[in-house]
C-alpha cells in the first residue's frame, strides 16, 4: 500500500507544511533483497507517480531518495514524503503524453509533433523535434516495448538519462530559442527520479503494462472530471 502523512495544520502557514511522521526504512536497505520483494517495491513506486497522473493530472514532481520510505518487514508500505513540488496538469498534457508514445511506437512523424503541441511546445522546427526525440525515445522505450525486463542494462543510477538530456539541450540551443513548457521540466525530473529508483533495485517489470493500467480508461473528459472534483475536496 501507499501512506502519506497527514497535514498539522497548526504547524502550517501557506509557505510551511508541516506533516506527521511515518516511520520506515530507506531504498537502499532493499537493494540486496529478493527480486520479487525488489520487484513488488519498484511496482509500488511506479503506481504512487503514474496513477496519480494518468487518472487526475497530478504529479509529485521530485521522487528523489529522501521523499520515500519504506514500512514493513519486505518494505509493502511505501511512505510517500515531501508535497513541495507538486505540479497538476492540464488533462491535455496526459493526451500529449499518451499520444507521444503511440507516435513513437508507429514512427509517425505527424502524431509526435501534434503531442508536443498539447505539451505546449510551438512551432517547433524540424530539427528541434529530432532533439526532443532524443529524451523520448529513451524514456519511452521501455514503455513501449510489452515484456518484463529492466528499465536499462549497463547504467549506472546517477548517470540515467544525463546523456540524452545533454543531447537533447545541445540541439535545442543549436535549433531554438525553444520556450520550454514547465510541465515538461516536472516530467522529466519525475522520470529520471524514478528511473534511477529502479536501476538501484534492479527492478524487473513490464513497464509498458504498468504504463496501460495507471493510464487505463483515459481521456479529456474523464479527467477533467476528475480532477474538478478531486481539487473542489481539497479546496484548490
């Protein structure tokens, strides 16, 4: 299961929130367990981000080591720390985000760049497409390819990504200026968060049908739905 603390409200002002305590041990004490109880953490960690998103827009923007705890003998309680830098989304994000990976999964060319227009990206050039494509084929590859596997083989967790997104921010100098939505910043330090979560455990999963169940049933209007009143209950 997924715990978060609850709010202290007489400890809390509009910048401090002050939260109770969860107990519980941190990843790396679950580096060296069994692949299925490594496995059943990963899968954890994989539906306390992307469910939120792909049912209500909403993301906890900084998975690094120190905002999750583990609870329990085999670490089943995962503690969800740290609401500092939560983002919610547009629903038209989500549609860009599942359309982007159906355009990279067919090479469609048109689908890709119609995804990066509901990210919020304008008229991008040809080549600064051939530089976002950079990050998205490395992220999306695992969720595309519909087998149990590891996230990446022969990187290290502190070096997931950085290469791509070296790449990346080269061609978009090179080609731009290019505005950068911020929802794209929180993506893609949630993703590298997370990926270098699942490097350390030596997490074996199909990522591509995790991917399908958070984002089961989606669309616009289902979301839109759902996050009205998700936000109407806490008063946002």
């Amino acid at each position: 299961k997924i715990a978060i603390p609850e709010p202290v409200a007489a400890l809390s002002t509009k910048r401090l929130l002050t939260m109770t305590w969860l107990g519980g041990r941190p990843l790396r004490e679950f580096e060296s367990a069994d692949q299925a109880t490594r496995n059943a953490i990963a899968t954890l960690l994989f539906k306390a981000w992307w469910t939120p998103l792909g049912q209500y827009g909403v993301i906890h923007g900084d998975p690094h080591l120190g905002n999750y705890s583990f609870a329990g003998d085999a670490g089943e309680t995962l503690n969800l720390l740290d609401f500092g830098c939560v983002r919610i989304f547009p629903p038209r994000f989500v549609a860009g985000v599942l359309k982007l990976r159906e355009g990279l999964a067919r090479e469609d060319r048109p689908t890709i760049e119609e995804a990066y227009g509901l990210w919020g990206f304008s008229h991008l050039k040809p080549e600064v497409v051939d530089g976002l494509n950079i990050w998205a084929r490395f992220m999306f590859a695992p969720l595309m390819d519909r087998r149990v596997r590891r996230l990446a083989e022969g990187v290290k967790p502190g070096e997931y990504g950085r290469r791509e997104v070296w790449n990346m921010r080269q061609a978009l100098r090179e080609h731009g200026p290019v505005a950068v939505p911020r929802e794209f910043v929180f993506m893609d330090r949630a993703a590298i968060g997370l990926g270098a979560a699942f490097l350390r455990l030596g997490a074996e999963l199909n990522f591509a049908e995790l991917f399908d169940e958070a984002n089961a049933g989606f669309t616009i209007e289902a979301m839109t739905a759902r996050q009205n009143a998700a936000l109407a209950r806490a008063s946002l």
